[in-house]
C-alpha cells in the first residue's frame, strides 16, 4: 500500500486489539489521547487519537513507521491486517 488513506477509528482499534492479543505491546489508556501503544523492548510508546471519527492518513504511515522500527510487526503484516 504505497499511499495511505484516513482510516475509521473502528477499524484502527481492531487492528490495535490485534497487536495487543499477538504481538510485544501494550495497550493503555492515556490521557487526550485514549489509547497509546508501547513496546515491550524498547518502552517507547505512540499515542493514537481513536477518539476521533478517522485517524488521519499522516498518522496511519507514521504509526506504520514506528511499529517496524521498533520490531513489533512488518509493514507487510501492517497492510494485511489494516
């Protein structure tokens, strides 16, 4: 998937329970922003606006991004599963 595209905020948290059921993360509530997702190896964290209606195509690559660089999933996963 070379250009992303805004994605449903339903959709995004499916794809966030997922990680949390199979993958080296944890989910916690946080703040502005309800949900943030931090790495078990590194203990970096990404927050994720899933309060609003759509998450913005900005923050689908970045949140992309981060998950292959801190080696919790590949972005090949990352597009079959989203």
């Amino acid at each position: 998937m070379g250009q992303y595209a805004n994605i449903k905020s339903k959709r995004m948290n499916h794809f966030i329970r997922w990680l949390g059921k199979y993958k080296a993360v944890d989910i916690v509530c946080a703040g502005k922003h309800p949900i943030k997702v931090e790495s078990h190896s590194t203990r970096e964290s990404f927050p994720l606006p899933v309060s609003h209606e759509e998450v913005n195509r900005h923050i689908v690559k970045d949140f992309k991004e981060w998950l292959a660089k801190n080696n919790v999933c590949t972005e090949e996963e990352f597009d079959q599963k989203l």
